[in-house]
C-alpha cells in the first residue's frame, strides 16, 4: 500500500510517499501564500521523481502549521505525534524526541509504538529556537552553516546571558567592538541556547535514546552541548526535515 | 581590612560556615527568606538562623516543579534547596511575606531532605487584631522551636538574645552613619557586604566583628570611591551582584530600604516589654514591605531615608513577577519625583546578562542626576 | 524643516575660513559607536564640518581611528592637528583614547537640542531600547522614560520587519499611507512577530495592512515612554529608524502634533558627543 | 478556533448573562439614587454587603467581563501606559485602565464600574488585591477597608482551624461592620443578617447537589456552563434571588442526568480544565467536542462539603477557612487529583495565565503528580485570563490537538 506524508511548515513544505516501511521518494520546498497550492506541489514533484500515478496513493495524511489547509488530506495529525512517530520509524529505539524548529522547541516522550506520551513546548519569546542562532549568525556576518563547527574551536567560551534574542544580539555586536573572537561568541551562544533547551528537556525527563530533529540538529556546535549535559549522544537522522512527513505518513499507513 | 576580609569570606563560603559551626557546637540551624522572622527565638534556643540566598542566574531543573512565571529569586532558591545545598538545615522557616514565598512552605516540605518546615503566619495588616493574632503565632512559633531543639527556651534567654541583637542593629546603624560623610571611608558595596554576611553568622558573632570594622573604618585614610549618591529601595535583594554592579555604573549606595539591608534592622526590640509582647510589637511595627497595609509611612520612611543620606536620586529594583512592588512603583515613583527625587526603575530578572542589558539606562540616569551638564 | 544638510560636503566657505585660522581654532569630534553602525561627527565652535556613518563589525578602536584619520583627509588637516573626542553608545569604553564619555541618551538629547532649539521632547528610537526625554530650554534632560527589557517596538523589531516585508523604509510608507487599521500584532516578543507577520503574508493580508499594523505596534510602545514623560511641543525624533516616515506619520496621527526629524537622524548621537567634547573643553 | 464565545447546554446558563448585566446596572442606579456602593474583592461576606443596603461592585469579574466583550486588552494597554507592569494582573491593569481614563466608561460594557463610596478586600488570596485597592483608593479618593485574615494555606491540613484563627476572622468580621455602620450612618440589622446566611447556606448545599450530579456519565453539563453560572453565587450569595436561580438550575441538572441527555452525542472522553478560563475565548472549551470529548469539570471556584456553626460569624469564618479556600499547593494539587478521580477524567487542562501567580504556582506540581501518579495526561497551556495579546492562536491550536491525540490514543479511540 503506498501512503504519502505531507508537512506544511512554516518555511518549507515536505512531501513523501511510503510503502511497506520504505521511503520510494520525496519533495522538499518553501512554503508559499497559498498551502492549499504549496502542498499541491509539493506532492506534484514528489510524484514526478516516481513511476506510478497520483491515485495510486491510498491514504494521505497532513501535519504542519498549515495541516487544516491541505484539501486532498484523508486525516491531519499535529506535529507531536508526527515527530514522534517519524522519530521512532528512523530509530525504533527513541523514548525522547528533541525537535529545535526555526520558531518553536519541543521536548517529546515517546512510548514504545512511537507514540508521545507528553510533551513541552516553548511560549512566548524565541529564545531556545533557530530563529535566535539565525539572528545570531547575522549578527556576527557568518553563514549559518558555519556557526556550529566554528563554535567548536573555542577553548573559552564568553558567557552571554541575554535570552531575549533582540538584546543577545546587542550584546553581541557589542562583544565585536571589544574584539572577541566570533568562536569564543558562538559557543557562548550555543551553551546559551542550550540551557533553555535542556529545561525543557526535563519538563518530559530525558530517557534513552534521544533523537533531535529540527534545524539547530544540523549546527553541531549546539548538538555536542547538549550532549554534554545529557551525558550520552544523541540520535540526529539524515533526513531531518523530512520527519514530520515521514510520521505523517507511517499514520497513513496504519491501519 | 582584616575584618572586612572576614566578612566577605562570609558570604563566599556562607555553607561551609554554617555546617563548620553546627559541627563544632552541635546546635541546629534554621534557614530563613525574610525578615519577618523573629530571629531572637531561635537565637535564644541556642540555634544559628540563617538566611537562605539563590545564585543569580542558576536555576537548576526547578522549571519542572514551578512555572518560569514566578518570582526568580524564590525560583533560584528553591533549585538551591533541590540540589541538595540546604542539606544541612534541621528547619526551615516560612513567612507569608508574599505570595511566592508562602508557597515555599509546600515546595521544600516535599522535594528536599529539610526535616522541618514551619509557615509563620504574618498579618497583611497593622492594627490591634493583628497584633493579637501574630502574638499567638509568635508563641506557636517557640512551640514548635522548643520541639525541635527538645527544650524550653527560657524568658531569660530570650531577653539576653534581644540585648544582642539590639546592640547589633545599633552597630549597623552606625556604620550606615558612615555613608553620610563625604568623602565616605566605605562603600555602598562594602556596607552590603557586611549586612549579608551578618545574616549568615550568630550575631554575638557579628557584633564583635562589627566593632572590629567600625574601629578600622575609622582610621581608614583611602577614602573610598566617589560617585553619585543614590538610594536603592525595592524589591529583596539577597546577593551583592546588583550593589557591585550600580557602583561599576558609577553610583554610590548611600542608603537603601530593601529587606535585606537597612529594613532587617532598622527598629529595635523594647527591652522594656515582656519579651514576647516586645517581639510581636516590633517585627509587626517594623519598616513595613510593600505587601503590609498601611504603606504611608513607609512610603514616608523611604523619603527620609533619601533626604537624611542626601541621595541626588532613588534607584528602584523589581524583581519580575514581584507583584506588590510591581504595582507600588508607579505611585512611589511619583512621590519620589514630586518631592525632587529623581528615579530609575530597574526591571530585574535575576540574571547578570539582565543587569547588563540595563547599564545604558543607570548610566544614562547618573549622569543626568549627577548634575554633569 | 531645515536642518544642516550633512551629506553635502560642508560649504568650502565655511571650510576654509576655517582653514586659515587652523592655529587658534580646536575641533570637536564625536563618535557613537553602536551595535551595527558607528558614527562620526566633527565640529567647529559652531559648525558641523564632517559627518559620516558606517555599518561595520570593526572593533571599537580601531575603526574610532579609521574613521578620524578619513576626517581629517577630508578636512586637509595636518595629521598631528588637535581634535577633542567624546564616545559615546553602547561600545564607547572602547574607544579608550577619548578624552570624554557621555551616555547615549544624553548625547540625542543634546545633540536633537542643538539642531532643533525648541525641542522639549526627545524620543530616541535606538535599536535596541526606546527613550523618551523632555528637555530643558536649557538642554537639561529634566524627565525621562526607557523602554523595560522586552525589545518589542524598538529599533531592531522595525529593522526585523523590512526584511520580513521585503520593503525598504520608503515602500513601507508608501504601502502604508492612507490605511486607517492597520493588522493588529499580537505578539510582544520582536521576533515572534516576525513570523506572526509571515503567517499573516501567507495568510494573504495586504501588506499595506499589515504594515500600518507594524507601525501601530511599535507606536503603542513609543506612547508607553512618552506619556511617562509627558508630550510637549516640539517633539523631535531621533536615531536611525526616524527616517522611516511612515512610521512617524502613525506617531504624529497618535499624539496629534507634528513632529520633528533632523537631515540624518542617525547622527545625532555622534553630535551630541562632538558637543559633549566641546563644553568640556570649554570648562577646562 | 478564532476568538469566540462558548456554547452551552444549559437554559439557566444561557439566561446568565441578564444577572451580570442586572448587577451593573444596579449599581449604576444606586450611584444615581445616592444609595452607597461598594467595590468588593471577593471573599468579603456578602451577607453583611446586602444587610448593610449596600451596591456591591465587583471589579475582578470586570476584568473577565471586559475581557470576554473582548475590550479587555485596551484598558490594559492604558494602564501599562501609565506605568503598570505587563506582568500585573490582567484584571487589575483592566480596571487601573478605566479607573485612570473615566472618559472610557462610555463605551466600557454594562456602563463600565459604577463609581465607589468605599473599597473592601480581605488580605486573603493575593497580595496584589489589596495594593490594588490601594491604588485605587488613593486615585478615588475613597476609604478602603482590609480584612486581615490569616493565611489559610496554614489551615487546611489540619481542618478546623485553631481559636486564634477564628479570632482574628471574626474580630475584623465585626470590625467591617462597625466601619460601615459608622460610615454609612446606618444600624446593622443582625435579623436580616440571619436570614441572608440561612439563605447563602442553602445555596451552598444548592451548588454541592448539582457539583454531585455531574459525576454522572454521560456528563449533564460542561464546564461552558459551569462558567456562565458562577456569576449569582460569587456575588449573590445571600440573596433569595441566587438562591432560586441554583434551585431551577439543579432542577434543570437533574432532569437531564436522569434523561441522559449528554453533552456531545457520544461521550468518548472526559477532560478536566484547571485555571481561570481565558474569558476572551471561552469557545475554547468546547473545542473537544468535535472529537466526542467533554470538559465536564473544573477546579476553580468549587463550593465544597464544609463544617457548620450555628452563629453566624464563626458560620463564616468557617466557611472562610474550608479546605477548597486554601490555595496551598499541595490543597490545590490535592483538589485536582482527587476531581480526576470522582470525575472520571482522562486528561487534564492547566491553563495558566502568565498574569497571575498565587492561583497557578501548583500546576507544575500537579501536572507532576496527576501523570507520574495517576497516567492521566496533562496539557500546560500558556495564555492570559483577561489579556488577550498574550494568546496565540497557532500556539494554543497546535498544543490542544497533540494533546487530544494523546489523551484519545491513551483511551484506544479509534475516530
């Protein structure tokens, strides 16, 4: 049975077709004014790297913020559950699912069919999201890619206790003036960044095997931090962006 | 400055020092939040009384237990208390001074190894029904005290431990008068020192070193520091980050009305009343905090306190989510202004990349108000 | 408004007569060195004669000591010819060879004072904090109101949104002009905001009100300062985001007043610091 | 899920509404007939208010009233503008933001506050109450009167509370009446006084029996009722009217527990909601209807089962310090586990409102308890009481259907 996953986020939109526990293929796009159209697409091009027609999809099944606005969608499902259900498709041993998202952090237990048992996300202010190390990244006039290993070379990294995203960067900008090093900045940031993570992480209590999915997976200097006040590493999957589709897709499949 | 020294030491190693004392006397230890406990008890029972601090910006894993939206300072001492740093207390003891901090009662009863939490009541009211009420709590307080230590604490006692901590209140007094000298031989930041460690230490302990201090401060010839002469009331403010911080702005603390400087000691015990009557009369007639009705006076203390210490400017620190404070400040701020006090609000939030966000602001303040134009 | 126009060069009037006299005469010179941009202003007794900003990362002295050799090439003055220095914003403890400090709040006011004689109140957008001022006749700041920590409404949320918008400073005010209600924004947090504003765009509400909607947003925080102080006329507005005209029609609709916004709004701080260096010297 | 109002199940709740609005315009009509009007926190004795002939106005339910008009957020900004922390409870910067531009009583719903002869609170439930009245006092230029009661956090545990205790409630009891008898000018009718408790008694019992009722499954009522019903007995306690307004409405109950009639077609799921609800969005609290779940209880302003006294002032105070009054922690987190259980809850609702502390500081803990405890999964929603900037309607969305995926999951509902 081929089942398809659909994730509209809101910055990019992933498709992906499923069947009998493969992944056959997938789309991966910026989200547009209109999701009802961005999904279109997104599913239209996920369908042209493959050989068999649209109706050859049996169920589909949308998550993402823009989930109610997908018209082709046989069920939507919350980002929760399709983290965690993606999460566990990848790793059948996660308990815990750490997704750092460009705007929003969540903390997910797991239960051992891949279902969230509890979650925690963060409110109100962007501290703890990839939106602040992007900022960040500005600020210090660095691609984003480079931030994470840059951060790994510092051997003392300045403490920077603005949370607000707006003063951190003030705060940076002004380290600049004094002329710190940018690594010495970034890993400051990043154990920063990191501590409002790892309080979140408690709220659900942290229990092997933890897997991060989300953007900030991808920056290495965060990810070695948080390894380090776990206490054991973590689980980061290739497909990162994809997640959310994949467990989108394995709900379309149960059943 | 030797005994200064001692102070600061003090404060840096505060648990050695109480565990260092409790093993060498064998006597218990009370922690306490606020002034409104009366001290002179456990003092007379033998017990050293000390106050519980946080750690600015260390929260521990607290967030699991309560909500970011309260009041960090409780917050940061409660994380204390989970990680185990209060181990050592045989009591804690709970004022309803605000809201947060009765809640405490409940938090440390049940998550750290406190043997005992004891709630003392403390009346939102100044008025005769009050009186008589807190006296009763006062004599469930020595009850449950009595238990504790497994003895009587004696009227004897208790008037000896009044004694002591009225000379001690006369000595700070003192040393406060020193700030309205000019040049001053302390600093703002140095007096805070010397409060918060005596807060830390049985206060025969205190005295004698404070007598020590005043007598060295005396015949300091390095004047200290200059700056622009400024009072700080708001709200408690149980570290030294925030004075350090103000002098490094170029301010000069010369007085202050917050809980744990000149209000801890302000009023004495009157050695004349029975000692219990004495003791439910001053802590409940003591400089009120803002949660206490009536507040006219002591919005009228805070003005004395600025004019007597010949503040050019009133710096007011709220900690977030510190809600009697947070709504008193726009009335107290007016008056200050009205009567030719300028002011500076600082929104606290218990961290020290919040205070830097704040130095342009206190700058800004100081230089304006210190005249420089 | 007439304000000196600092992107011109200083007339060679001016210039020269100065010139000739370059032995009695001393410069004044002032620096604000921000987060993102540093800015220079030289002055005579009572001329600007040099005004420059730059965006730059550069650390705070070394690019304090560019920018003042570049003045002083521009001005065909003798390398070793005396200029006081004030410094002043966020980073001018680095700039450790100024004679003078002065915080950035008092250097707007001062320098907004000098520009516009009537100004009584000051409302400085920086980029990271707001500060109303009422000003003295005399140029003392006698009141004045911060914004609290949350930077909601300040310099960066406004920057945050071009970017956002995809619009300069100009297509914001054309976009937004002649909208009554604008899109209400409900999120404090500057960066929040942001993406609420995204989800709106893709939620397909015109930009023109979602504009006027930024603007209502940041001036509801702008009231909270000024009322603390209390408006009197004539109000000038300073700091770089002040020549967001769109922005300051919404203020001036607010208040019901016009308002004042110096040539280069952006300078004024560098100003007030040249003119900080100058009465201190004066004293001296 | 846009802002909006809730539906209910009730013909009592939707007839609700007339009592707020009549309460207004009372006090509104005292003020032009020059009788006296009081602004009441709530924990004052009604019974005496009513004796005493005196307007009752209470300015909390404005902030929820404001609030659910959806004009609430304005008033705030007003006051926020004058100073007040965004953090102040939202309640109070809405009637701060009224109290300091009495040009916007026009437009404020039911004519807005009706202006006060006097202010009384007791020192009970918050700090913040008493600065408030403070504030306003100075503002107004009106006398406030504090009831100093003892923090009954200290009581509950121990049940009756201690003689002392009693003492002080009943001492300032009558002390409030001695202070309005001497400014009102007017003798205190102690037989009118009487009657006014056997009747707030009553309603008392009144509440208990339809509280009872709602045990039954399917639920006979949600919590939309619930709210909309709070209204006569937080302030008409002491009145016949309040009284026979709960008569009809147990009346109403019963019947449709013994009809079964229920809330939804198909009860799948029950759901506790625990916090005051955020009243600019009450439609929230239907929400889980649509997947056959009801919230069918809620922790806040419960009358519960509680020791009584012949004379009518220890009456009081008794009922002052019953165990639901206490808002200790561990009452609070005590309350919530033991509804999940005699409700028979599958999940639980903590909304928390970021302007208030006193009344929340116990949901982490019960969110702790109630799922290491008891498994029932919990949902900590951020959001406001009466602000309405400070929800965010994505957030909220996103948090409610994880959560129902998790309860619904948990429960083995295949939809």
């Amino acid at each position: 049975m081929i089942v398809a996953g659909i994730d509209v986020g809101s910055r990019t939109t992933c498709a992906l077709f499923l069947a009998e526990g493969k992944i056959l293929s997938y789309s991966l796009i910026f989200t547009g004014a209109d999701s009802a159209a961005t999904a279109r697409r997104a599913m239209d091009e996920a369908l042209s790297k493959v050989d068999f027609p649209g109706d050859a999809v049996e169920r589909i099944v949308a998550t993402g913020y823009g989930r109610i606005l997908v018209p082709f969608a046989h069920k939507i499902i919350s980002e929760i559950s399709c983290h965690a259900k993606g999460a566990h498709f990848l790793f059948p041993s996660v308990r815990t699912v750490l997704d750092m998202g460009g705007q929003d952090c969540k903390a997910i237990r797991v239960d051992p069919h891949g279902n969230p048992s509890d979650f925690v996300m963060n409110d109100k202010c962007a501290a703890g999201t990839g939106r602040f190390l992007e900022v960040m990244a500005e600020a210090l006039r660095l691609p984003l890619e480079e931030i994470g290993p840059l951060s790994l070379h510092s051997d003392q990294p300045i403490t920077i206790n603005s949370f607000c995203t707006v003063f951190a960067k003030a705060e940076v900008g002004l380290l600049m003036r004094e002329g710190i090093p940018k690594k010495d900045i970034l890993a400051g940031l990043h154990r920063a960044l990191s501590v409002r993570i790892f309080s979140l992480l408690k709220k659900v209590g942290i229990e092997k095997d933890l897997v991060i999915t989300g953007g900030i997976a991808k920056n290495i200097g965060v990810v070695k931090v948080m390894e380090e006040k776990i206490g054991f590493p973590a689980l980061i999957p290739e497909e990162s962006p994809l997640v959310g589709a994949l467990g989108a897709a394995v709900v379309a499949g149960e059943r | 400055m030797e005994s200064f020294n001692q102070f600061k030491s003090i404060v840096e190693s505060r648990h050695d020092v109480a565990v260092k004392w409790k093993n060498s006397t064998g006597g218990k230890v009370f922690g306490q939040f606020c002034r409104y406990v009366p001290e002179e008890l456990i003092h007379a029972g033998g017990g050293l009384p000390v106050f519980v601090l946080g750690q600015i910006g260390e929260f521990g894993n607290v967030d699991k237990f309560v909500q970011e939206n309260t009041c960090p300072y409780m917050r940061s001492c409660y994380a204390a208390g989970l990680a185990g740093e209060y181990d050592y207390l045989d009591g804690l003891v709970v004022t309803h001074a605000c809201d947060m901090m009765s809640k405490m009662h409940d938090f440390w009863r049940n998550r750290t190894k406190v043997p005992s939490v004891f709630l003392l009541d403390f009346p939102h009211k100044i008025n005769e029904s009050s009186l008589i009420y807190f006296r009763n709590v006062l004599d469930r307080f020595r009850g449950y005290l009595e238990e504790r230590f497994q003895a009587e604490i004696t009227d004897g006692a208790l008037k000896e431990s009044i004694q002591i901590y009225n000379e001690y209140r006369r000595l700070l007094r003192d040393l406060y008068a020193l700030r309205r000298r000019d040049p001053s031989p302390i600093s703002g930041l140095e007096i805070h020192t010397v409060v918060l460690a005596t807060l830390l230490v049985r206060k025969e302990v205190a005295v004698s070193l404070l007598k020590d201090l005043l007598k060295e401060v005396e015949e300091r010839r390095d004047s200290r520091p200059g700056g622009v002469p400024i009072l700080v009331t708001g709200t408690d403010v149980d570290n030294l980050v925030l004075y350090s911080f103000l002098e490094d702005c170029g301010a000069a603390i010369v007085a202050d009305d917050v809980c744990t400087g000149s209000r801890y000691f302000w009023k004495p015990v009157d050695e004349k009343l029975k000692p219990m009557d004495a003791l439910a009369e001053r802590y409940l007639n003591n400089i009120p905090c803002s949660r206490t009705s009536p507040s006219e006076e002591r919005y009228a203390h805070i003005q004395e306190l600025a004019r007597e210490f010949k503040a050019k400017g009133v710096i007011m620190p709220i900690m977030d989510f510190c809600d009697a404070h947070m709504f008193d400040a726009p009335y107290v701020l007016d008056q200050l202004n009205k009567n030719g006090f300028p002011t500076l609000k600082m929104e606290i939030d218990y961290t020290e990349g919040g205070l830097e966000q704040l130095r342009p602001n206190v700058e800004a303040f100081l230089e304006i108000i210190s005249g420089e134009e | 408004m007439t304000t000196p126009d600092l992107n011109k060069p200083s007339a060679p009037g001016t210039l020269s007569h100065w010139t000739e006299e370059q032995g009695k005469g001393t410069l004044f010179s002032g620096i604000n060195i921000g987060t993102e941009t540093v800015n220079l202003v030289v002055m005579n007794e009572d001329d600007i004669l040099h005004a420059h900003t730059e965006v730059t990362e550069e650390g705070g002295f070394i690019v304090s000591q560019r920018l003042l050799e570049q003045a002083k090439r521009k001005l065909m003055l003798p390398a070793q010819s005396r200029m006081t220095l004030a410094a002043t914003g966020i980073g001018k403890k680095t700039v450790t060879f100024a004679q003078k400090q002065s915080s950035d709040m008092v250097c707007h006011a001062r320098g907004a004072l000098w520009l516009f004689p009537e100004a009584r109140t000051v409302l400085d957008i920086g980029a990271s904090g707001n500060r109303a001022m009422s000003v003295s006749k005399a140029g003392k700041v006698e009141k004045f109101a911060l914004n609290s920590k949350c930077a909601s409404g300040t310099g960066s949320f406004l920057w945050g949104m071009t970017k956002v918008i995809e619009a300069s400073f100009e297509e914001m005010t054309s976009l937004s002009s002649g909208i009554e209600h604008g899109t209400k924004i409900s999120n404090y947090c500057a960066v929040f905001a942001e993406s609420e504003v995204i989800s709106k765009i893709h939620g397909g509400e015109p930009k023109s009100r979602i504009v006027a909607g930024i603007y209502d947003a940041v001036v509801d925080r702008l009231m909270e300062q000024l009322n603390r102080v209390g408006i009197r006329e004539e109000v000038v507005v300073t700091g770089g985001v002040a020549r967001n005209t769109g922005l300051i029609r919404a203020l001036e609709r607010r208040i019901g007043r016009k308002v004042r916004v110096p040539q280069d709004p952006q300078i004024v701080g560098a100003l007030g610091a040249a003119l900080f260096a100058r009465v201190n010297v004066g004293q001296e | 899920m846009a802002l909006k109002g809730s539906s209910k199940n009730l013909q009592t709740a939707m007839e609700a509404y007339k009592w707020v609005k009549a309460g207004y315009s009372n006090a509104h009509r005292a003020k032009e007939e020059g009788r006296p009007v009081a602004w009441l926190m709530f924990g004052v004795p009604l019974e005496i208010i009513y004796t005493m002939g005196i307007a009752p106005v209470f300015p909390e339910n404005f902030g929820a009233l404001a609030a659910a008009k959806r004009v609430g957020f304005q008033y705030c900004e007003a006051a926020e503008q004058e100073g007040f922390n965004k953090q102040i409870c939202s309640y109070a910067r809405t009637v701060m933001g009224l109290t300091i531009h009495p040009e916007a009583v026009e437009e404020a719903p039911s004519g807005g506050l009706a202006l006060p002869d006097l202010l009384i609170a007791p020192t009970m439930v918050c700090d913040l109450r008493q600065k408030w009245f403070e504030d306003v006092a100075r503002r107004l230029n009106v006398p406030a009167f504090f009831m100093s009661v003892p923090d009954h956090d200290l009581t509950w545990r121990t049940g009756r509370p201690e003689k002392y205790q009693m003492d002080l409630f009943i001492s300032e009891t009558k002390d409030l009446i001695r202070f309005l008898e001497e400014s009102l000018k007017k003798k205190f009718d102690y037989d009118e006084f009487h009657q006014r408790m056997r009747w707030s008694n009553e309603t008392w019992d009144t509440r208990l029996e339809i509280l009872e009722l709602r045990k039954n499954r399917p639920a006979p009522m949600a919590s939309s009722d619930y709210f909309a019903t709070i209204y006569p007995g937080m302030t008409g306690l002491g009145t016949k009217e309040a009284l026979d307004f709960y008569k009809r409405m147990l009346e109403e109950v019963k019947d449709r527990a013994e009809k079964k009639i229920s809330v939804v077609p198909e009860e799948k799921f029950r759901l506790m909601w625990s916090g005051i609800p955020m009243w600019f969005n009450l439609g929230l609290i239907n929400y889980p209807e649509q997947f056959g779940g009801v919230m069918a209880i809620e922790t806040n302003y419960q009358a519960l089962p509680r020791e009584r006294s012949n004379d009518p002032f220890e009456d009081l105070a008794l009922r002052y310090f019953h165990k639901n009054a206490s808002i200790a922690v561990d009452s609070q987190v005590d309350l919530a586990m033991r509804f999940a259980e005699d409700f028979f809850i599958d999940g639980v609702i903590l909304s928390y409102t970021q302007s208030c502390r006193p009344f929340y500081i116990f949901q982490a803990e019960a969110r702790n308890n109630l799922q290491e405890k008891m498994g029932i999964p919990c949902l900590m929603l951020e959001s406001d009481m009466a602000d309405e900037r400070v929800y965010s309607e994505g957030q909220v969305r996103t948090r409610m259907d994880a959560f129902l995926e998790v309860v619904m999951k948990q429960k083995g509902i295949k939809e």
